[in-house]
C-alpha cells in the first residue's frame, strides 16, 4: 500500500513502507574474528517523496480521491480556497479550481468541510455554508454554487454510494439530510429514501424556501434531569449503512449518537465517550463501528449496537487529525491509518486484541490529512545473500550418480 498525507505547511507527501525481508537461515561455522567484525544489516528504508513547497497560506484541509477520464489522482482543498487536482506519481497539478467561499474577508472567514468527486462532479461545502457542486466536463476555474444552508456548519458529507444524499451539521446546527439534485435544480421532486416522516400531514403545507430539498432533520434529544435544553454542536459525521437511513454522528459534548431516519427523528442511540470533544468520526473495519477521535490522544472504536468502545489504538502523543481504515493487500487483513499532530502516520492491525502499531513513519510537519492506495504494490525486497546462493547453486553442472559397471 501507498499512504498520502496533507499537512499545515502545505506540502503532500507519499509514504510506502518496505515489506519485511524474509532470511533463511543457514548454519555456518564462523571464526571469532568474523563474529567481531559482523555488524547488523541495515533493512529497507521507508520510501518517503515530498509534493510542493512549503506555504502556510496552502495548508491542506481535506483530501480525496478522484478517477478521471481513467486517471486516477489527488484532490486536494486548501486553506486559501485552491482545489488540486494532482498526480500521485508525480505530483504535478493536473488541475486547479477556486473557491470563492474559503478564505474570504478581512478575517479569512470560511474552511472546507466537505470535499468528493463522483461521476465527473465535484463537491465541496464550506462552513459559511455555501454547498458547491461543479461539473469537472466544463472549463470553469471556480466552483458553482447550487445552494446557502447557513454559517455555523462544521461537517458536509455525501453518501458513498448515492452521491446525490448529502448531510450536514454544525454548531447549534442538527443533522440534515438534503437532496443535492433538488438543491442544484436538477429535478423538482425529493428521490431517494424514506423517513420517519414520509406519511405525515406536514409534506402537504406548503414548504419554506430554506426547506427546499430537505429529506430529514433531526430533532434534539430531551431536556436533561434539570430541565434544561441540551445543547447541539456536531463535530463530524458518517453515513453507517448503504440506505442512507442510518447516520452516526460525534458531538463537541464526547457524545456519539446514531440516527434511523426511519424510525424517528431523535438518535436510536446515545453514548457518551470520554470526557474531552470529539473532533473526527470515521468508518471502521466494519459499518457496525466507527472510529473516533478527541481533543486530546485518545483514538479508539466504537460498537454501534451497544454503544461501547471495543479498541484503543495507542501510540499517539498529540491529537488525532484525520484517519480511516483501509485492506493490506499482501495480508488480506483490514488496518487502520492515522496521523496526529505529534507527526507521525501510523499503521495499526485490527486482527488482534491488542491492536498493536505495524509502521510509523515521522514525517516533520503537523499532519490535517490521510489517503491510502490500496491498488499499489509493494516491490518485494531481494535477499542478496540468498540470491548469491542460489546463483551459485545454479551454476553448478549437474553429473550422474550411477556407477559404471566393470566386467
């Protein structure tokens, strides 16, 4: 596999970690004077090749994939409103598009928040609220705006698989799902998924301009044992089933809550997790947990049935920014990938208990994103002394073993 990070100081980076070299072991009679003049080999390093310069203007935020025209390459959002569309091989710009709606004012008001391709269109949220989708067949070098939900928002996301479901939800801002295809105009009617609310009186009032495109929004959770509103504040959040009907969310409050847009508009679950924000959410090894992430270094699992943690992954010494689990292509076994604040990309297994760290790699700057290459394969690592040997074997002329027979 192949690992791409984003970081404050605007560079991206590609990491591929060797694979462990595979000696065989051969008994050899070895005098003192080789036992003292013997020094411990030196492994492959971890290949690490740096894309761009450094610039605290371009700090990336989010990271994606895109396939274009067959081409597979980077999308990369950053901090001055730039969209880069750049070769994994290479790292050059294939490319570039502007968002208006980053980076504006005299404050620089406005982050990415939201950022995927699907079927030659791309999207990108900010947290001023502005919702973008942009045909990538045209020549433009801004985005197109389709839609305002509102400031205060801190999560966009797009289903994986219907592109067209989009949820989002922020400070003081309760989930909403929204149809992008009413949103952009495409088509008048909401398609797609039912709700809890599908067969209600309410769908034959007349709808508010601010509603347009609405399929759900949730509704808060009931006033705590002193009677007081609870309040809302979404951090992140991830789509949990194919359906679109089931989504996970984390709160600034180390809640983690689990809506049925099927069965009602308050979570089917809530859990509190920890005693510090929750800051990033993503899919785990399965769609039955997600992995969590806080303010400080606790990164760990949760089941979403139950709602408790069933791993820890450790190691880290600062916060973990971006994550996601990804296949090993030469095990066959599900790791998760994360990077921190502490500088450092680290690799987990899953297969164990113990969750132990297969790989880190130090990487200098102050890591915001993460993307794994699971298509790319590793060139195996050659043992010197074993291909001497067999070389060696190879060479010899084979003779025959029967004896001639003396009359």
């Amino acid at each position: 596999m192949r690992y791409f990070t984003g970081d404050e100081s605007g560079l991206v980076k590609s990491i591929v970690f060797p694979l462990p070299v595979v000696e065989k072991k051969v008994k050899k009679q070895k005098s003192q004077t080789d036992k003292d003049e013997e020094k411990p080999k030196e492994g492959p390093k971890t290949q690490i090749n740096v894309f761009g310069t450094v610039n605290k203007e371009e700090a990336v935020e989010k990271m994606a994939w895109a396939t274009i025209n067959d081409e597979k390459m980077l999308v990369i959002a950053r901090k001055n409103g730039k969209i880069q569309f750049m070769s994994p091989e290479d790292g050059s710009i294939i490319r570039e598009l502007i968002d208006e709606n980053v980076c504006v004012g005299a404050k620089k008001e406005g982050t990415f928040i939201g950022l995927s391709v699907e079927d030659d269109l791309l999207f990108t949220a900010s947290s001023n609220g502005q919702i973008c989708w942009t045909d990538l067949n045209t020549d433009t070098k801004t985005t197109t705006v389709i839609t305002s939900l509102g400031k205060d928002l801190t999560c966009a996301r797009l289903h994986p698989q219907l592109g067209h479901i989009l949820a989002v939800g922020g400070k003081e801002r309760e989930l909403t799902l929204y149809d992008m295809n009413v949103l952009s105009g495409k088509t008048d009617a909401i398609t797609g998924i039912e709700t809890s609310s599908t067969n209600n009186t309410t769908k034959y009032k007349k709808q508010k301009e601010n509603e347009k495109g609405q399929i759900f929004q949730a509704k808060n959770v009931k006033n705590d044992y002193l009677d007081l509103r609870v309040p809302v504040w979404i951090t992140d959040l991830q789509f949990v089933n194919a359906e679109a009907t089931m989504i996970a969310v984390s709160t600034h409050y180390h809640q983690i809550r689990v809506y049925d847009i099927k069965a009602a508009r308050r979570p089917v679950l809530d859990v509190e997790v920890g005693k510090t924000p929750i800051k990033r959410m993503s899919v785990g090894v399965t769609l039955d947990q997600v992995l969590y992430a806080d303010t400080t270094n606790d990164f760990g699992a949760v089941e979403l049935k139950h709602g408790k943690v069933v791993a820890q992954y450790k190691g880290q010494t600062g916060a973990t920014t971006a994550f996601c689990s990804a296949i090993d292509n030469e095990t066959k076994e599900t790791v998760v990938v994360s990077v921190s604040l502490d500088r450092f990309l680290r690799v987990h297994e899953t297969s164990s208990i113990h969750r132990k760290l297969l790989n880190k790699a130090y990487l200098k700057q102050r890591l915001t994103a993460v993307l794994v290459d699971e298509s790319y394969e590793v060139e195996k690592p050659v043992d010197e002394e074993a291909k001497e040997e067999d070389d060696l074997w190879s060479s010899m002329s084979t003779t025959s073993s029967k004896r001639k027979n003396r009359s």
